[in-house]
C-alpha cells in the first residue's frame, strides 16, 4: 500500500512539514536563548569596563596626590612641621584617605593623621609591601589589602618616596584608602543590575563583593574569594589561577547547580580583579515567557501544516496518476520529438509540451557548452603558455592555501621542480625556501590592500641564499569573492649589489671630505701643542708655569684624541650583525642613559606609541646610540626647562620615530647642513654627533629629515623598515 503515490507523497510531503517545522522551531529557541546570554554577557563586560574604569580613576587620582605630597615633602626635607601641616591639608580636604603618614627610610613611622602614639612607637613598617618596594624601586606603589595598625580596619596603602637631595630615598609619604571609598565608587544599586560585583586585590582578599561573601567569620576583618573552578575562553582552571595569569574575558562556573557567567577585567597598574557574575536562571528570566509563546505558535503551525499538507499531496497525485498512466504507454525513442505527442490539454499537456521542447533545447545547448569549452580550454593553454613563459616567476594558489601554477622563470629562481609542488599546500614551498607565504597572504588580507611588495630573502636550493621581491595580488571571481593568490617574485640579487656598490662609493666620497676636514680640525690642536713645547722649553719659566703648561698640554692632546676617535667611529664600516629588537625597549634604554641630564635640565619627556609592540631588524647599539646622539642635540637646544616628546607609528611597511623638543630651533641657513661632518653651530663639539647619526641610519636602509622653527623648536624623523 505504501507504494501508491497517493500514500507516499503525502507521508513523504507530512515528514517533511514536519521536519522544517521541528528544525525550525529548534533553531529559532535556541538562537533566541544564545542572543539573550550574549546580550547578557555583553553588558556583563561593559559594566565591568565600567568598574575598572571607575576605580583606576579614583586610584590615579588618589596617587597623584600622594606623589604631589611626596615631591613637597622631599623639597621640604629640611623642616618637619612643614611636611606635617600639608598631610594634615590633605587629610582634611580630600576624601580619599581614612589616614595618612609620614614614614623614615627605617620604617619607622614618624607622624599619621590621625595620630596613634601607639602604632608610632611600637611598630616598624619594614614587612609592608609598600615600603619594601619604594626602597627597592623608589616609585609609587598601591599596597595589597592590610590590617591598619593605626586605624585597626582593613584598607590598603597609595605610597609615594620622599628624596633627599642627592636623589637618594628618605622616606615615604603614604595614605589609606578605605574598602567603603571603593563601593562607593561602584555605586551600582540591587535595582540597577540582578547580580554580584567582585573587586579582589592580586592576593584575592575581598575589597568588594557580595553581601553574603562580606559575612566573615567572627575574628576576621579580611575575606578572600572562593577558589571555585571556572572555565574562560575553554580553558579549564580556577579563580585563583584566573587571578594568577591575569586571564580577561567571560568565565563560566556551576554553584550549587546553577550555571553562572562572570565577566572578568583588571584595573591598570594594580593587578585587582574586576568581577561581574550573573547566574544563568536570572539572565533567562524574560527569555523563558518569549519561549514558551514561541512554542505554543510552533504547535499550532505544525497542525495547520499537516492539514494543508495532506489537501497538497492529495491535488498533486491526481494529475500525476494520469501523467504516469500517459507515459508508461510510450516507447524510449531517444529524442525524438514523437516521444511527447500527446492529444491532452491543461497541466498534463503544457508537460508534454515542456518535455519535448526541453529536450530539443538540451540538445542543442550541448552542442553549444561542447563548442564553449573547446574555446576555453585553448583560452586556458594560451594563458598558461604566457604564465609559464613570464620572465619573473609565476605562483598562484587557491582559496585552499593549495599551489595551482608554478612557472618556468620560478624554477630557476628558487632552483625547485614545479612537479614537487603544484596541487600540494603552499607550506611545503615556505619550508623549502624559507619565506612564510601564509603569512605574507595573512598580512595582505589584514591591510586590505589591492597589491602589496615584500623584500624577502630565499634560500635557493636549500643553501644559496638571494634576495628578491615578492609582489601579491588576489584573484576574484566575478561576485567578487577572493578565490585565490597570485604572487609575482622578482629575483633582485643583482639590485642589492648595485645598491651596494653606491653605497661604497658614497662612502668614499664621505671619507674624501672626512679627509680634508680632520686635516683642518686636528691642524689647531698641533698649533697649540707646538707652541706649548717651545714655551716650556724656556728657561724662564717658572716650574709652577711648567706644570700649567702639561696641563694644557693633556688637554689639548685629550682634545685630539677625541676628534680621532669620533672620526674613527663615523669611517668605520658598521659590522655589527641586524638583529629584531623590540623598538619601544630600545627607546626606553636612550632615555634611560640620559636621565639624569633630563632631570638637570629639568626636562620632561613623553612616550606615544600606536602599538605596544613594534619589531624592527636593526643594529642595536648603533640605533641606540642615533637616539642618544639626537637626543642630546634636544637637551642641548633646551638648555633648561622644556619638553621632549618621542612618537613611534607605522607607515605601511616602514616605522617612524619622532623625536620633537621645544628648543631655541635652527636657522634655515643651517638646517640642510647639519647632517655634514664637523658641521656645528655650538660653542663646544666636534659636529660628529648628527653626522654619525645620519651615517648609521643610511646603513639600516633607512631615512633621516628634520624640520625646524626658530624659538620653537625642532622635530627628527627617522624611517626604518619593518621587521
């Protein structure tokens, strides 16, 4: 019986009704109780942003008037009443603190506000966190959770160093901060958010948390977070770990049954742990009512399926009876057009009709897609002859990461077969000639850029090494979806040696004028020394003048090995090897080197940088020592009291470092001789400084410029490629 068409396209039309109707009823649930969690889960994380930002407001602002309170204390030394009065200012005008301190180097605690002899004569503050890292590293520092000795309640310590006047640490001014400042700063209500907050130190000692997580055991003034497992980003681990590993994002945990989420975030410079959680039952709340009416429209949309469903399969199996009692009559004719002659009208006979006409069509259509892919196939040879026959070598890969086409001008650059490679993935290519291609196309995709240039170095062979140029581009079809790469590489070994060989030549050149002017420079000193030799040879000078006179004679023959020297330095070809440094670390050691003379000249310097890590392939020593050389001249430019900012960003595939100061500035007539050896307009130097500068960052392929105003100041760029 179920062989019938009047009981199989029923049953079948039945299932299938019912199948769509089931899956999409499923789908529509489930997406509607994903997008609730996620929506849920997204605000988690802004309110947790929120509360982050919150509190390191506050504790940046509370710091920054405890280091102001440092520097007064350490300009007044010398008078103890005086550094009291302004604790004593501070507590009773700012609500940060519930106490502050004034600290010697010994830890011993020589004022608070307010005052407790008892803490001040008893105790010694050297096992506070805070004192032992202003002593080691004499800077601001934001204790863990502690005990107040002075106070007896929990809070936790904003410290600042106090310097004498030799720099040297002689205390610390310090103030606590009370748990209740930090709710206060939460300031989210019951009403606002069906939640819990969790703020917890590095240790894990509650600072804010839930009312029942804020019940402690008689004793104690200080609870820390349960260490409950936890899941974040499908990594398996606990709080405590989560708090170790200072890991971001949505966590997942079960508490007595329930499942709950916990948007986690970091407050900057403290290592707290910003906790929002939310159980899964509360975040389902409204979502349940919208499910349970989804469902109810679900079942009343399958039983008006399965009754139009049975009215369809019953109109269609009458007419395909008659359809199949009409064709079972027919013999197979091939394509005869007699095979469909029918004398039926209506839906029976446009089917007839179609059949015939489709299959006359059909014939004819093959003929044609014959004819057109003839064509095709000769178009494809003839371009392939072209690719393969390219003077530059010709890789192009799939949308799959597979090689499709490898030509001949390839296989003699890279000195590989094109039958080992062609249909096989683009990495066995990277490893054979040590250039990451899935990368250059992952670099490619991330710029979005229509076609980009690499300079790489391939290693042909497996030993020879040469350097070439990589061109990408991307292969769309026509709706405009990439389904492939084509890379165009260019074997430029020949180039870099022509680039070579000028910069010998330009060197030479250096060295002609180098010569000329250590003649010129080395020509006074050996005046000055004559002279000296034949006054000390006179009998009528005393032995006191005779002693003046080796001094000055030291001197000059000091200042004569330093123009050799830094002569010796700018000719030498630089051997050191390129290496990939990290560009903000070599930028933070030349400020380093030079802080002391910044603090002299009571210069301040600032730090910009589009990305936290920037890879460069230099000569350390030698970029280190151009930033110390252009820094200098800015020290130099400022004489006292200035600034000096220091930019890194990325342009394209070049980096630029901007060293901008607000100096005296340099004359137009002077600006385009800078660069020139023992060119200066200072009083003192040899004007090797910039000159060496120029010379090193020529040799890292690399640029130079500066701009300047008068009684403005005046900016470096220096442009050097990526690593």
């Amino acid at each position: 019986m179920f062989k019938s068409l009047k009981i199989r396209i029923p049953v079948v039309i039945l299932l299938y009704v019912l199948s769509v109707i089931f899956v999409s009823s499923f789908i529509i649930l489930h997406t509607v109780r994903v997008h609730s969690i996620n929506e849920a889960l997204n605000k988690n994380s802004v309110i947790s942003e929120t509360i982050n930002e919150k509190i390191a407001l506050y504790l940046e602002s509370a710091k920054k008037t405890i280091v102001t309170a440092g520097n007064f204390s350490s300009h007044s030394l010398s008078d103890e009443e005086k550094i009291k009065e302004e604790l004593s200012r501070i507590y009773d005008n700012y609500d940060y603190f519930d106490l502050i301190f004034y600290m010697d180097k010994d830890g011993k605690l020589i004022f608070s506000k307010p005052i407790n002899e008892n803490a001040i004569e008893r105790y010694e503050y050297t096992d506070r966190d805070y004192y032992q890292y202003i002593m080691a590293n004499g800077e601001p520092y934001i204790s863990r959770l502690y005990i107040s000795r002075v106070l007896g309640q929990p809070h936790f310590v904003v410290a600042a160093p106090i310097f004498d006047e030799n720099h040297n640490i002689s205390g610390l001014i310090a103030a606590g901060i009370p748990l209740e400042n930090i709710k206060n700063v939460i300031a989210y209500k019951e009403r606002d958010f069906n939640g819990d907050f969790w703020v917890v130190d590095s240790y894990g000692a509650l600072i804010v948390g839930p009312e029942s997580a804020e019940a402690l055991p008689d004793g104690e003034q200080i609870g820390y977070m349960a260490d409950n497992p936890v899941t974040l980003e499908g990594q398996e681990t606990s709080l405590y770990g989560v708090l170790a590993d200072k890991l971001v994002g949505i966590g997942e945990t079960k508490k007595n049954g329930q499942m709950y989420y916990e948007a986690i975030t970091y407050v900057e410079n403290t290592g707290w742990m910003v906790m929002v959680e939310q159980s899964e039952a509360v975040i389902l709340q409204d979502t349940q009512k919208i499910m349970d009416r989804l469902m109810s429209i679900s079942i009343f949309t399958v039983i008006v399926s399965l009754f139009l469903g049975l009215l369809l399969a019953y109109s269609i199996t009458l007419p395909i009876e008659s359809l199949v009692s009409k064709v079972r009559k027919l013999s197979y004719s091939g394509y005869a057009p007699t095979l469909f002659e029918h004398q039926s009208n209506g839906e029976i006979g446009e089917l007839y009709d179609a059949f015939k006409d489709m299959t006359v069509q059909l014939d004819n259509k093959v003929v044609e897609l014959e004819a057109s892919i003839k064509r095709e196939f000769n178009l494809q040879q003839y371009l392939n002859n072209i690719l393969m026959s390219a003077g530059n070598g010709v890789l192009a890969i799939d949308a799959n990461r597979e090689i499709t086409l490898f030509n001949h001008a390839l296989e003699n650059i890279t000195g590989l077969w094109k039958r080992d490679y062609v249909h096989f993935p683009c990495e066995t290519l990277s490893q054979a000639i040590k250039i990451d291609l899935g990368g250059i196309i992952d670099e490619y995709e991330k710029n979005n850029d229509n076609t980009a240039n690499y300079e790489q170095v391939l290693i042909r062979n497996q030993q020879e090494s040469i350097h070439c140029r990589i061109n990408i581009s991307s292969v769309a079809n026509a709706k405009g979806d990439v389904v492939g790469y084509v890379f165009l590489i260019q074997d430029t070994e020949k180039e870099k040696m022509l680039d070579e060989e000028l910069k010998r030549e330009d060197r030479i050149s250096i060295l002609g004028e180098f010569t000329s002017s250590i003649i010129h420079e080395i020509g006074n000193p050996l005046s000055g020394l004559s002279n000296l030799l034949e006054l000390f040879r006179n009998d009528d000078v005393t032995e006191e003048e005779k002693e003046h006179i080796l001094d000055l004679f030291e001197k000059e023959l000091k200042d004569l090995n330093d123009i050799v020297l830094n002569y010796l330095n700018f000719a030498r070809q630089n051997k050191s090897g390129s290496t990939v440094v990290n560009l903000g670390k070599i930028v933070d050691e030349a400020v380093n080197i030079l802080k002391m003379e910044l603090i002299n000249h009571n210069i301040s310097i600032r730090r910009n940088s589009d990305s936290e890590h920037i890879e460069i392939k230099v000569n350390r020593r030698g970029l280190k020592q151009t930033l110390i050389n252009i820094m200098k001249n800015s020290i130099q430019a400022i004489r006292d009291e200035g600034s000096i900012s220091i930019t890194l960003r990325k342009r394209g595939e070049m980096v630029e470092i901007i060293i901008r100061d607000t100096g005296v500035g340099i004359q137009e007539a002077d600006i385009n001789n800078i660069f020139e050896p023992f060119y200066s307009t200072k009083q003192s130097g040899n004007g090797l400084g910039l000159s060496i500068a120029y010379k090193i960052i020529r040799d890292m392929d690399g640029e130079i410029a500066v701009e300047s105003k008068l009684g403005v100041g005046t900016t470096f760029t220096i442009s050097l490629p990526m690593a």
